[in-house]
C-alpha cells in the first residue's frame, strides 16, 4: 500500500497555492491549514449571482455567467462542507433561486441555463433540441438529488410539505430509473449525497442505499486499464470510508488510491481525464487548469480519508 510522502505532499500544496484558483486554495486552507470558513465564503462569493444562484465557471466545463442548478447545487455542497448555518446570507439566497427556479410540471430542475451554449462549455453540456435532457434521464437524478439533499439540511428554509413531496419524488426516481450508474458515475454520487444528508427520513435514506448497493457492483470498474479515462471509479462511490457501499469497493479504493499516487504531475497536481475534444481550443486549457486544482484537493482529502498521508 503506498502512501503519499512529505516531498509529494509539499509539491500538491504549492500546486494548489500558486495555479488553482483562489476557492480550491482557500478549501485547502481551510482542511489542511486551520483557516477560517468565511475564507471560503469569500472566494465562493465572486460565483453568486443577485438572483442567489451560481454561475461564472464555478462548474469549469460550463463557463455561461448565468446561474445554474448544477452550480448552485455545488456551491452549497461547498458551503456545508466549511459549515455554513442556514443564517448564512449566501446560503439563504441559494434556496431562494432554488425555489423559485424548481419546475412544478416535470418536478426538477434544469440542469443548466439554455444560453450555455452561448459560451464556451464541454460537449455533453451542449442542447439540441432537447438532447440535455435525454442525455441527464430528464434531470430525474442530476441535479435533482444533490439540491434535494441540500434542501432538506437546510430544512428551515423551505415548506415542509413541499420538501417531503419532492424528497419522495425523488427517491421512488431513483428506485425506478433505468439504468443507475452509467457513463462517468455522477449520478451515484449525486444519489449517495442524497442517502448520506441525516435530514432525509431514515426509511427513504434506506431505500436510496439498497438501490445503490445493488447497482455498485456492476457500476463500477476495478480495471486499473480503464482508470485512466472518465469512468466509475472505486472513490467515486467510496470518497471515505464512511460511505454505504465502501465495504463492496473498498479493496477497489486501495488499488485505485495506489494508481493515482502514481499519477501525480512533476509540478505537484494532478489532470482530469477528460478532454473537450477539439471544442474551443482557446478556453479548454484554462478550464483544465480550474480542473486541475479541485482534482488535486479532492485527491489530497481522499488520501487522508483513507490513511494515505
């Protein structure tokens, strides 16, 4: 089993220091450094738009300034993870545009605006004529399950009988959806946020992890030969021990911790493995650098969760 040595370490944080963007530098402050959470805030606040969502990047495969469910839904997986009570003002504005943003008819959220395809974005993030929501099972799972979550643990901000109806909704979506876990993996992720928020009822949380316990194992790839492209890796499901499908995965995590300590960059980050193929040529590089420096704080908390620091 290896582990990640005080040089690596060293050369990561310089990395996140000086080429990562100031949020990923202030969320690695504020997990490895003991800084203060309003550090974050800070930097997360340049992203909120006045109508309380999230844009601008925040998400580097989708670069309109617009707000989005995807990146208010990441904004505020941010704000949990430093803290942020439901007082908080940036928090409140959040589940406003939320709120007002939720579609009645079909019971979700679009994932992003239709001017994205006015700037530059990745190509799975381009609409055709509806192809967005053919390609996301019309939103059913993403975004849906990750702002549910949030949601409920900001409970007080929202109507209860509303929140319980689409908390339901949600869940018996994800029971049915055929299939659960494909391409890159996002939606289980998304649907474990959801099974881990303590807020949700603990039957409904059950159910979320029984539908997720039966799909990991086929889901998920344990062939190092296909790491190295956008798949379902072993930590996508189990980013920490405390996940409800490590134990299915978890001699897949050790390996899978193993490959990527092999994959760290000379200047201290690591890549994604992804591309956007040729599309604006110009603007992909920057948003590999924005990729760049949350791949590397993800692999540095990943690597602690697991005893590998």
């Amino acid at each position: 089993m290896k582990t990640m040595d005080r040089p690596s370490y060293d050369r990561a944080r310089h990395f996140l220091k000086s080429v990562a963007r100031p949020l990923e530098r202030a969320r690695f402050e504020f997990h490895f450094e003991a800084a203060p959470p309003e550090l974050v805030v800070a930097a997360l606040a340049r992203y909120q738009n006045p109508d309380g969502g999230f844009g601008h990047a925040l998400e580097p495969d989708v670069r309109t300034p617009s707000s989005s469910a995807l990146a208010t839904g990441i904004a505020l997986t941010i704000l949990r993870e430093v803290g942020a009570a439901a007082e908080q003002p940036m928090v409140q504005r959040a589940l406003r545009y939320l709120q007002a943003t939720w579609d009645p008819d079909s019971w979700t959220w679009r994932v992003v605006p239709a001017d994205t395809n006015d700037y530059p974005h990745a190509p799975w993030w381009h609409d055709q004529d509806g192809s967005l929501a053919r390609t996301f099972d019309d939103f059913l799972v993403i975004p849906r399950a990750q702002l549910v979550a949030h949601l409920n643990a900001y409970h007080e901000l929202v109507a209860g009988d509303w929140l319980a109806a689409v908390t339901e909704a949600t869940v018996r979506d994800v029971e049915e959806i055929e299939p659960l876990g494909t391409g890159g993996g996002d939606d289980l992720r998304y649907v474990l946020q959801l099974a881990a928020e303590r807020r949700v009822p603990v039957r409904q949380r059950d159910r979320l992890v029984r539908r997720l316990r039966a799909v990991v194992p086929a889901a998920v790839s344990l062939e190092p030969a296909d790491w190295e492209s956008y798949t379902i890796t072993p930590l996508k499901v189990a980013p920490t021990p405390a996940s409800p499908v490590a134990d299915l995965v978890g001699d897949g995590v050790e390996a899978y911790l193993d490959f990527e300590l092999t994959q760290q960059r000379d200047d201290g980050g690591w890549e994604p493995v992804w591309s956007w193929a040729g599309h604006y040529p110009d603007v992909w590089p920057q948003a590999a650098v924005e990729w760049r420096g949350e791949l590397t704080l993800e692999m540095l908390l990943a690597l602690r969760a697991w005893g590998r620091l």
